[in-house]
C-alpha cells in the first residue's frame, strides 16, 4: 500500500527558508507536508519534478478581492500566478462594517479607490452581512481554490460608526474610537488578520471625495491598534503620502509600539522625491532591531497604468470628437477611428491640461510604451512615444493614436508612474534587497481597468530571478520573500516553508519556461463588467492543502481553498 497521499520526486527544491537550493523529494498527507529531502515510501500519485523547482505557494499579502471573494469561487487571476494565500481587506476599504443604508457609500469607496465598477458591485454582492463576524460568515461559506484572509478596514469602520462625521474627516471623538476600537477588536476575534487605513490623497471615491480616513488624527488609530493589541493577536497594515516623513514613520512605529503588534506600510518610489523610500525602509528597519516590528510592501516592478482603448484610461478619451464614438462597440469604433479626417479631429480635441490627470497619466508621452507580447516591463526610455515621434518628426499623439489601433484596437500601452524616477528599475532591486521589505502591492481583485500588477510573483522569479541582465536576485532569497516572509507578516506561520508539518501548499515551477502572457481585458464580472486579466507559462502543479488547483496553466475545478480565521 502506499504510505503516502502525494511524493513530488527529483525536484531542486527552494524551501522557502533563505537556504541553498538541494535536490530531493516532498511527500504529502492529509493537507500537510511530512517529509523534505528522501522519501523512500511510495504515494498514491508521484510527480517527477525533475528539471523543476519546487516550492511553498506563494502568500500574497496584498489584494482586494473583497467583493469578488463574495461571489467567486476562483480567485483568479492570483491562482494563475503560483499564490495559494491571499490576504484582502487593505488600504482601509472592503464591506464590512456596514449599515444598509452605507452600501453605496461603500462601493462609492471601493470604486474610487480600487477601480472596481460600481455596476459589478451592486450586482455582485449579496449584502447578507452587517457586521465584520457576519462577513466572515459570509465568506466561509463559499469554497474556493485558493485560501483567503481578511482585514478590517478603517474606512467602512469609521464610516459604521461616525456616520457622516466619519465620511468628511472629521475628528473622532474619545467615544467614537471607543466604539472602533471595541468593533476592530471583534472582527479580530472573529477572525480578521489584522486593522488597515489609508492616509493618502491618491485614494478617494468615484464621486472624488477623500476616503473618510484621510485626516484621521494619532489617538484614533492607535487607540483603534491597542484594542488589537490586548488581544494579543492581529497585524496592522497602512498606506500614506509620507509628506511629513519624520511624523508619519513616527506615527506608525507608535501604533505598532504601543499595541505590540507589527505592521507594514505601502512603499514606492515617486517622482516628486525619489529617495524617501529608503529613508522609510531603513527607519523600519531601526524600528524592528529595537523590538517593534515594522515591514515596507514593496512591488516587484513598476505601478503602472494599463492605457488602451478597451482600458479605463487612455490619451483621447477627453477628446469630445472621441467621445462621439466611444459607446460603439470595439471593431466599429475602430473602424471609424481608421478614418483620415475622425484621426485629425480627435487628436486635434485630445489636449489636456497640464493637471496631475494629464500629467501623470494619459498624456505623459516621455513615459508611455507599448506593452508588448510577452509585456516588456522595463523598456528602454528611447522606445517611448516621445521618443518615438521625436525621430520620426511627428506629433507624439499620433505615434499614441496609431499604437493604440494595433491588434484590431486591443493594444495596451504601458505608463510606469511609480518605481521609475530613474527610467529603469535599479530601485526596485534594490527595495527587494532591503532587510525591511517584503513584496506586495499587487492589488490582485482590484485597479480592473487600469492596473494589472497581479502577476508581480511571476516577475520576481522571471525577471529578478532569471532575466534581468542585471542585479539579479537568487531565487532562493525572493521565494523566502514571497513565501515565508509574506506570510510572517500576517501572521500566518503554518505556511510559506516546505517542512513537515507546514500546510502543503506546494508550486512546482518549470522555472526556465516561465513567461507572462500580455493583459488583457475579459467581460466576465457582474454585470459584464470588463478587467484585465494575465495569465502566465511555467507553473506546472500548483497545491493547496495537499489538492492540485492549477495543472500546466488550467484550472482543475478543485475548491479547497478555505477563509483564514486568525493567526496560524
């Protein structure tokens, strides 16, 4: 008889510890690795995973999945990209606390913030909750292929309990954070990883009105994080705008410090000062060799938007003369758009003004590319559409008209905004590198139309790990970041390392076969709601508790992802 339920054998494995890479096999029972190195004893079913890395899943830390979750049962497209874990709930917005009559407040949020159609929303969700255990309810009710966990968020929370005082920032009063900080304390009891807020004015909702946590003063949110930390379990997580650096490093390592909890905060490089991120990794660094644990998330490439004609942004859409024709379908839009005399008046109406809009996104031509297929996330400065016009002697918003008609009209353009002061990605290695940082930021379930940084696991190991003709990381050093790392963050150490005893969360990777495909753009959400999606080559089995969910790139229709309660 066989002694084991799965042995994946001849593998190079990567534990997932930091550790050298070695050759040996993995065997399974129940759910749970038993045995890393020889397994002699024979399984029910044997993998050769030779000429294969094997590795944990991966734990993604930071995603939105807070309306999908609710109503699918895949958590694509995070299950394409080796992650078995993902933890939503960030950033401050998701569904939960909430009184009926603030759902559309809700979604209001969560469409502004996260680029979410406010239509897919309120088909999508079912409202079968008010408070955040209720959620959790909710969501433990729906089998999934790959594991979930939740965070309470700030915005749903002060808007529960302030009402319209809480959604216009104004101050919380001592029984207001009273009331938050008893309702944050339940949900982490009930389950909830951890308490997230946003202090950025980057976040706001689809009417433009700043999240209601933007001006939220040190008493609320520590008050909040100490309730967390009487309980003696829960992380917290935080974005910011870091204009004032000092104070707001200050203000996070005091409610990690006195609630006795970790967090970890959103870090990228923007334009305006290109070097506070590491005036923030190496305070979280100080922070944490004095006792208080203090993470950066940090991405893997560039944030950057997604523009083209299917996409939520791109450089005409403000143009009246486009507008005349945007609601047609795709291949008649186009079509038209072929026409001599339509080409010139749009592109003659397109003009933005200087506002961050136009500045930062759309027409920022120095910084616009085409994507490509397979996507090039790191093109050289000289293939942009500036460039491009310049040796052509043409007007840059020609080269951006015809571009975005390649591919019958499908074509994305690609606009690095964040992690790209330099033209290159030398920082991000060097973010990846730091002690403090671990990755994040992929918004997987989130930015549907602008944003697809899902895949950003594939682009550690493709491009950091095996492409890049410079600073490449060892694999060994990226997987312990994304898996065991990850996964410490929030709590959740059952997980993230090939040992027995782990859950057997398990990627065996075709490492120099990895390749990511191009985004594109499915109508597949509720009220056919369009997102882009990206799948990615190279992942060859893909387990989560000892169960194949993903087998050469294709579902296997297996549901036993689960919601994670707490710290495991």
């Amino acid at each position: 008889m066989a002694e084991h339920d799965l042995v994946i054998r001849n593998g190079t494995i990567i534990d997932g510890s930091g550790a050298d890479r070695f050759g040996g096999d993995v065997a399974i029972d129940g759910g749970t690795i038993t045995a890393v190195g020889r397994v002699d004893g024979s399984g029910r079913r044997e993998i050769d995973a030779d000429g294969r890395a094997v590795a944990p899943g991966f734990v993604d830390i930071h995603t939105h999945y807070d309306g999908q979750a609710t109503w699918d049962g895949r958590l694509a497209p995070s299950s394409w990209h080796g992650v078995t874990t993902v933890v939503m709930g960030n950033c401050g917005v998701g569904f939960a606390p909430v009184f009926e009559h603030d759902r559309e407040r809700l979604i209001q949020l969560m469409e502004g913030v996260e680029d979410i159609p406010g239509t897919a929303l309120h088909e999508g969700l079912s409202w079968d909750w008010q408070s955040f255990p209720d959620y959790l309810d909710e969501l433990d009710r729906r089998p999934r292929d790959i594991d979930l966990g939740a965070q309470v968020p700030h915005g749903a929370l002060r808007l529960h309990v302030m009402g319209e005082r809480g959604a216009t920032q104004q101050p919380a009063t001592p029984d207001d954070i009273a009331e938050m900080a008893r309702l944050a304390a339940d949900a982490v009891r009930a389950g909830a990883l951890g308490f997230t807020t946003t202090r950025t004015v980057n976040h706001r909702t689809s009417l433009g009105e700043p999240t209601p946590t933007l001006q939220a003063e040190a008493d609320e949110l520590i008050g909040i994080a100490k309730a967390i930390g009487e309980l003696g379990t829960g992380v917290l997580q935080a974005v910011s705008d870091f204009d004032d650096l000092p104070g707001e490093i200050d203000l996070f390592r005091r409610m990690a410090a006195e609630s006795g909890r970790p967090i970890s905060v959103s870090v990228a490089q923007g334009p305006r000062r290109p070097d506070d991120w590491r005036d923030e990794l190496d305070a979280f660094a100080a922070a944490t060799a004095a006792g208080t644990t203090m993470r950066g998330q940090v991405g893997a490439r560039a944030v950057g938007l997604m523009l083209g004609l299917q996409a939520t942004l791109h450089p005409f859409m403000y143009s009246p003369v486009y507008g005349e024709i945007a609601g047609l379908p795709l291949p008649e839009r186009v079509s038209l758009m072929h026409d001599p005399d339509l080409r010139r008046r749009i592109i003659e109406t397109a003009r933005v003004e200087d506002t961050k809009l136009g500045s930062l996104a759309i027409q920022r031509y120095k910084f616009i590319f085409r994507l490509g297929d397979p996507p090039d996330y790191e093109p050289d400065p000289s293939t942009s559409i500036a460039a491009t016009a310049e040796r052509e002697r043409r007007d840059p918003a020609e080269v951006a008209y015809d571009w975005l008609l390649e591919q019958n009209g499908t074509a994305l353009l690609y606009q690095p905004a964040l992690n790209w002061a330099g033209g290159n990605l030398d920082v991000v290695g060097e973010m990846l590198r730091h002690p403090a940082s671990v990755p994040g930021l992929s918004d997987g379930g989130a930015h549907v139309g602008t944003i697809c940084d899902v895949s950003f696991p594939t682009t550690l190991l493709q491009w950091w790990g095996r492409d890049r003709p410079t600073g490449r990381i060892p694999l060994e050093t990226l997987i312990a970041k994304q898996c065991r790392m990850t996964a410490e963050t929030v709590g959740l150490t059952d997980r993230g390392v090939l040992a027995p005893g782990k859950r057997a969360d398990v990627n065996v990777i075709d490492v120099d076969g990895l390749r990511l495909h191009a985004p594109e753009i499915v109508h597949d959400l509720p009220a056919g709601g369009a997102r882009l999606l990206q799948r990615a080559d190279g992942y060859d089995h893909t387990f989560v508790a000892g169960i194949e969910i993903m087998a050469g790139g294709h579902s296997t229709g297996a549901t036993p992802g689960r919601l994670v309660r707490g710290a495991r």
